[in-house]
C-alpha cells in the first residue's frame, strides 16, 4: 500500500506542477483528465476529527489553475460540487453492460449484486437495462476496513451473479460477498469493478476466492497485477476518455457517453 500511495502522490504533486506551469505560459484552458479521482472516499467527516481530503485535492487542482476536470465514476457524485470549475463524471456502465453481453453466455438469466447498500443505485441502473434481478447485501462493520457480518437481500439461487462496484481496494468486502453468494445458490460468481486499486493482500485475497473473473477497468494500471493473478481480467476505458477529450476540445456534447460506447 505504501508503494501505491507514493505513486499517487507523485502524480498528484506532478498533475499540479504541469497544471501551473500551462497555466503561467497563457494557456487558454487547463483540461486535467483524472480517471481514478484521488482520496474520493474521504468525502465527508464521518468521525469529528476525519480529514475531507477529497475537497482539498480539488481545491488544490483549483488552485493550480485547472479549468475543466474529467474523471470516471467517483465514489460519490458530490465530489463534482466540491469545484466551481465544470466536472465531467464519465460513467464506466456502457463498457461494463458491453463486456457483460459479450462475455457471459448466461446473461439473461443472472442477478447483479451490490456489494454494499451504497451502490445500489449502480446496480439497480445496470440490472434495469439488462433486464434482471438485482440483489445487495447488507454489511455491518466494526471497525473502517473490517466487515463483520453480511446479509444477503434477493434471491441468486441457481443463477450466475455478478457483484459490481466503482471500487476495490483490499477486496476483503467482494471475496466475503463472493462466499456468501455461492452459499446461497449461486452457480458462479464474476466480480466487475471499475478502479482496481488492489492494495496489501487484495490480490492473494482474489486467487484464494471463488471468482470465475474479476474484471476491472484500466483507470489505474493493471499489467503488473494480471502477472500475479489470472482471474484478473481488464476492460480498457481509453476510447471513452479519448471521445470526452475530443468532444470536450470541439465543444461537442459529452452527455453522448452516459449511455454510448464510442465506437
């Protein structure tokens, strides 16, 4: 987790520099393109003392002179009124339902899980458009990290399911989740996530676990994880960036890719 965290540190710090340096030399518009946006969970106090480090790295991007932010599925869509300047939260759903139909035989008759209740509204969206049921499971946790006890709410008995979720960082909560699906009748278990953040045991936590495939997106690099583990498998999201950069750069509309994959 160090390691990753001294990169993330490094390309923040570096994002700002090359943010104000374009800024000083008369640029007419800083663009900044962050598809993992950093520290977005610290994005309330939830205890009396707990940093909202998400609000300062968007004043610090402010600050540094950025014009116009685009990202991908943030944590909590709330981030986008912690800047003044416009966001743009592109959506990884369209590539997801893509990769769904494409490479799961049994689609029609699987349940989408959320792994906790607060992505339930991603799951309820998905599920909708593909016209199935969806399922959440419930988790009481005692301490930030730990996940106690879970409770499944729908029904995945004889059925493929699919736990999606924006992100996966130590994957203690989709292994947990992935056990309890089998244990309730599910014939099998994929994993689609959209920041695989894979810190300390997540990737030992995955080849231990029951995944079919757990399949995440390339906001954050994947090469070096896919070496340690096969069940990883990645959905490359450049083309939807590249359509927003251009779109963006032309002053087209961008509302476009909320629901189209670019081609």
């Amino acid at each position: 987790m160090a390691h990753h965290r001294d990169t993330l540190h490094n390309n923040l710090m570096e994002l700002l520099i090359m943010i104000n340096a374009c800024k000083i030399a008369s640029a007419s518009r800083v663009a900044s393109v962050i598809p993992c946006f950093p520290y977005a969970r610290q994005d309330k106090k939830d205890k009396s003392r707990a940093p909202i480090s998400a609000k300062l790295v968007a004043n610090m991007l402010s600050v540094a002179g950025a014009d116009h932010i685009i990202t991908m599925d943030l944590h909590a869509s709330q981030i986008q009124g912690f800047f003044d300047i416009p966001v743009d939260n592109l959506y990884a759903e369209p590539t997801v339902l893509k990769w769904i139909r494409e490479n799961i035989s049994e689609w029609r008759d699987c349940t989408i899980v959320s792994p906790d209740a607060g992505g339930a509204k991603r799951v309820t969206s998905i599920a909708d458009q593909l016209n199935v049921d969806f399922a959440l499971i419930h988790k009481e946790r005692k301490k930030a990290n730990e996940v106690d006890r879970m409770v499944l709410v729908g029904d995945v008995k004889d059925r493929v399911a699919i736990l999606v979720d924006d992100m996966a960082d130590t994957c203690g909560t989709i292994c947990h989740a992935a056990d309890k699906l089998l244990s309730a009748g599910a014939t099998g278990v994929y994993a689609l996530l959209t920041h695989g953040i894979f810190s300390g045991p997540a990737i030992s936590r995955i080849n231990n676990a029951c995944f079919e495939a757990v399949v995440v997106t390339n906001t954050i690099p994947q090469e070096d994880n896919m070496e340690h583990c096969s069940k990883i498998q990645v959905i490359d999201i450049s083309m939807i960036l590249a359509e927003a950069i251009r779109r963006t750069h032309n002053g087209e509309s961008v509302s476009y890719l909320f629901s189209q994959v670019p081609l």
